[in-house]
C-alpha cells in the first residue's frame, strides 16, 4: 500500500505541476502532466487483488 500512496501522490504532484506550467512552457508543462498520469494511472495496477480469496461452494 505504500508504493501505491507513493505514486499516486508524485502522480497528482507532477500532474498538476503540468499543467500550472503547460501556462508558460506548454512542452514541458505537458511533459510532465503526461508522466504524472502516468504514474496516477500505473499505480492502480497495484490495486488490482489478483486472487480470489472465496472458497468455492
């Protein structure tokens, strides 16, 4: 759980840095929004419980 609080904090940090910057460095700006969705978006692979924890009946 902290890997993911990890990156979905840095992701929403850098997100909106994005776009505060894509204002005066439209490059960088959306530069560095495209990473931080990724990084938002790659973190709930994390969230993902791949077993199934049910018996079966």
């Amino acid at each position: 759980m902290k890997k993911v609080a990890f990156l979905i904090t840095v992701g929403v940090f850098l997100f909106m840095t994005g776009i505060y910057l894509s204002t005066k460095w439209v490059i960088f700006g959306t530069a560095l929004s495209i990473i931080g969705s990724f990084m938002v978006g790659g973190s709930s692979y994390f969230l993902i419980n791949t077993k199934n924890k049910r018996t079966p009946e």
